[in-house]
C-alpha cells in the first residue's frame, strides 16, 4: 500500500466536471484511489475521466445531480455495484450567485441551498449509509472561508457553506463510534472557473482578490497569491490520507490566511 493509504480504495468526488472537483479527482487518482467522477456536467464529466484514462488512472463517469435525491441514491448504487465499496467521498459541487440579499431571488437562494447544502446532504448520507455497516470511511466537505467571515454580496453563498461545514461536523460526531472521519476543507479565493466568471460579473481579478477591499470589509490575501485548485486538492488527499487517521470534524482553511484564523 503507498504511503497515503489511498491506493485500491473507491472514492467518490462530485463537482468532477471542473475546477477544484477535477483537481481533487486527479490528486485522488494519483495517490491510486479508483475514482468515481460525479456531476452534472455531463461533457466535462467526459472530460475528467477521459484525462484520467489517458494517465492511466481507474476512473469512471456517474452523471447525477446532486440535488436530486433519487438520482443520487441511484449513483452511488451503481459506484458500489460497477466498482467496490466507496471508502472515501468529497463533496465539491458549487454554485455562486452573489448580489445584495434585497435583490436575491427565492430561485437564487434555493438553488444555491439546493447545491451548497441539501447536495451535501444527499450525497453524505448516502454514503454514510453503506459506511456504517462496514465501520469504516471518510467524508470531505469543500466548503469555504466565507462560511466563517461575512461577505457583502455573498449572503446565500455564505450562509450555505456555513450550513454544509455544521452539517459535516454534526455527522462526523455521529460516525465516530463507527470510525468513519468526517472533516472540512475550506478554500478562500481560487483560481477556478467560477472564480473568474464572478469577476467577470462583479469586476475586480486576482490582483484586487489579492490586495483586499477595505470598502466591502474583505481583507487580502497574506501570503500574496492566489489558491490554485491543486492547493485545494492536496489539503483534501491529506485528511483523506491515514496521516490524517486521528483527525475528524476538523475545518482546514486553505486561503493564504485571508481570514487569520
């Protein structure tokens, strides 16, 4: 067995399709996970695992929305039939919609809640289902440094951040006795798609990202750059990892120290 402990075991990754949850497939794959990829982006999904294959890694599309209940349930019925037990999940899959709460919708709150928080919810319990009957596993949440800091204009994202990190706190108290880990990984600015299409709507790039705003109330970045989706990724490949055994219910923030936790 490698190093990490991580090579042989299934580990299911949603949000695979871009970003951080394509980076955090590739990390996985690379310490030997057989990776499940798992979005609703049904082209970049190909794309993912076509990347995969083409490194030689064990990887496999599962279509799926996460809100979608059944369609989960579905998912991680056939990831267990098609490939093994799933030892380790990682709840990736985002939206961002940002803009004063006087002017957000109930579509806009819903749908970000809908991703954000109840798509952890579906995909962790799920999993955790299977996991307790064989008394072992691991669940990582991608959430964010805003679920800790508030942010002007980003009230719903916030807040459903804030509602997946207590959610996976809450469940990894309750799997303990079972030794399953529950943890939290929680990126601040990252160099990702939905990173840019934000400042393509609200202006700014990564060099204001970097600098701060003290009109908004946001502070820089300490360390002077940016996350890439790779920094992300590592944090996660750790608390997947058996150095991490003894670590559950823990918030790791991957931000350059912008909140100065």
């Amino acid at each position: 067995m490698d190093e990490s402990g991580l090579s042989g075991r299934i580990a299911l990754v949603t949000g695979a399709a871009q970003g951080i949850g394509r980076a955090v497939a590739l990390a996985l794959a690379a310490e030997g996970a057989a990776v499940a990829a798992l979005d609703r982006d049904h082209r970049g999904l190909a794309s993912t695992v076509a990347q995969l294959r083409a490194s030689g890694r064990d990887a496999r599309a599962f279509p799926a929305d996460v809100t979608d209940r059944a369609a989960v349930d579905a998912a991680v019925d056939r990831i267990e039939d098609e490939l093994g037990p799933v030892r380790l999940a990682v709840n990736v899959a985002g939206v961002l919609r940002t803009g004063p709460v006087v002017d957000c919708s109930d579509d806009d709150w819903a749908a970000v809640f809908g991703v954000n928080a109840t798509g952890v919810f579906h995909v962790s319990r799920a999993v955790a289902r299977r996991m307790v009957g064989r008394r072992s596993g691991s669940i990582i949440t991608v959430a964010s440094n805003a679920a800790g800091i508030p942010r002007a204009g980003m009230a719903a994202y916030s807040a459903s951040k804030a509602a997946a990190v207590l959610f996976t706190k809450s469940l990894g108290l309750e799997l303990a006795g079972y030794g399953i880990r529950c943890n939290v990984v929680s990126p601040g600015s990252t160099d990702t798609p939905m990173q840019r299409a934000m400042w393509a709507t609200s202006g700014g790039g990564a060099a204001a990202a970097v600098a701060g705003d003290p009109r908004r109330f946001r502070t820089g970045i300490p360390l002077g750059r940016l996350a890439g989706p790779g920094d992300v990724a590592a944090a996660v490949v750790f608390l997947a990892s058996d150095a991490a055994r003894h670590i559950t219910m823990h918030d790791l923030y991957v931000d350059g120290g912008a909140t100065m936790r």
